[in-house]
C-alpha cells in the first residue's frame, strides 16, 4: 500500500517528480564523478584542444585540451556543495535571528531588523563581490558571501511567521504555566516556520548556485583550473564562434539544475501553503 501511494504522489504531482529527477541525476553525477568520468578533468592534452563533440570526449576538448564533460561532472560537485552550503548558512542563522527578534519583540527585534535591512540594502551581487574581494577566492569564501546575502531572507520570513502566532492563545498558555522561552519556540514557534522556511530554502538554493556561477563568471569565484561551470564558461568566451559548445554544455547544466529546484519549490509551496491548497 505504501509503494502504491508513493507512485499515486508522484503520477499526481509530475513537476516535482521531473525536479527530483533532475536533483538525482546531479547527485548520482556528483557523487561518482570519478567513476562516470571518461577521463581526468585536470590532465591537458593539446593534440585535441578544441576538438568537438565526438565518442572519446562527450561534450568535446577546451582550449587546453581537457575534456569538457568529466570537467562538468566534477564541477556538480562545487556548484551544489556551494549552492546547498550557502543555503543552509543563510537558513540557521537566519531563520534564528528572525525567530529570536519574532519572539523577543521591543529592542531586539528592532536592532536585528534593521541590521537585517542594511543588508538588503546593498545590491546582492555587489556585496557577495565584496566579501569575495576582501576575504579571498576560495570555496568556503563563497559559500559566506553568498550565506550572508541570504541572511535578512531567511530573518524577515521566519520573524513574520513568528509574528502572525506569537499572540494566539496556545503560546500564551505555555507562557503561563511557565514554560520556558526555548521550549516554546522549540516546539510551538519553530514548527510553524517549517513549511515557509522549506519552501524558500529549496527556490533559493537555485538562486545560490546562480550567484556562484556569476561570481566564478566575473573572475572572483572559484580560481583557474577548478572545474566550476561559472569559470568554464567565463574561460570559454574567446573561443565563442570557435567551439560555441564550450558555452553551451556549461550554461545547460546550470539552466537544467535551477530548474530542477524551482519545480521542486513550486510545488512544495503549492503543497504546504494553506492560501494556495484551495
């Protein structure tokens, strides 16, 4: 009966089943990248360099000779790590920070909001830029610059769930049987900022594996020769009119894997919010 009801759940709802499709093949990709690779994405060979798409190279040869495809199944493996890392940083410090001034009210919700707001104010790639700038090219300092754009997201969306219960009467009387204010939000607050919070967490992971991608674009990503698709496709705009397919497998696997996680996130919210179920 079980199986019976997981196969109904997903003939039903054919957009999440496509976006958790996508999601697992990226995975299976990443995760046995060193063994569905035909060949190492760091070992240059410049007798093919530029070759094209053929049965020995899948996707073709870079201008170093690499093959494009093994470097792609390794760069899912930075792209989702970055992309899911940086989500998660925004999510629990965040969604803390919201529930605490939420809950807390008067002088604390009025210092982390608006600590919260000088951070959206500044345009969201130029202050990833800036930390990136500052902090250095690596991998963790991406996933921060990318986390802390996230961090007034995640704070207003859990404090606006945690303002729309914090009077209703099965709060109050946990507050007056003396029940303390983390029991509270463990079990009462925090609940009800589950299903907002997934939703958001899931849309904007595939906003996160954007802005990576920008960032290794714009030359302050990842550094040269990591096989990241932004830095792919940002090495391979001299060779444009040369081997266009070294833009276009690049910019496809992106394209595919966003949209992957907004069909996944679109329906989660189709599913969980009450204002859309009828």
């Amino acid at each position: 009966m079980q199986k019976r009801e997981i196969l109904d759940f997903f003939t039903k709802n054919r957009s999440m089943s496509v976006g958790i499709s996508i999601l697992l093949i990226y995975l299976i990709a990443a995760i046995f990248a060193p063994l569905l690779s035909p060949h190492d994405p760091y070992e240059q060979n410049l007798d093919v360099r530029l070759s094209g798409p053929s049965r020995e190279y899948p996707f073709g040869t870079d201008q170093f000779g690499r093959c494009v495809f093994s470097r792609i199944l390794y760069g899912a493996r930075i792209s989702i790590t970055i992309g899911i890392a940086a989500v998660l940083f925004g999510l629990i410090i965040g969604s803390g920070l919201g529930i605490i001034a939420g809950y807390r009210g008067g002088l604390t919700d009025l210092v982390l909001m608006r600590l919260m707001d000088v951070l959206m104010s500044i345009p969201a790639l130029i202050l990833a830029l800036a930390v990136v700038a500052a902090l250095g090219r690596s991998i963790p300092n991406m996933i921060l610059a990318i986390g802390i754009n996230a961090l007034p997201l995640f704070a207003r969306l859990s404090r606006s769930s945690v303002l729309s219960i914090r009077t209703m009467e099965y709060i109050e009387a946990s507050e007056a049987i003396g029940t303390n204010s983390f029991n509270i939000i463990r079990y009462h607050v925090f609940k009800n900022c589950f299903s907002p919070l997934l939703i958001f967490s899931t849309l904007h992971t595939a906003s996160a594996i954007l802005m990576a991608a920008a960032l290794s674009f714009l030359g302050l990503g990842v550094p040269p020769p990591t096989a990241e698709w932004g830095l792919m496709t940002a090495e391979a705009r001299v060779y444009l009119r040369q081997a266009p397919y070294l833009v276009i497998f690049p910019s496809m696997v992106i394209l595919v894997l966003v949209l992957g996680f907004n069909l996944i996130g679109d329906r989660l919210r189709d599913m969980l919010d009450p204002k859309l179920r009828f």
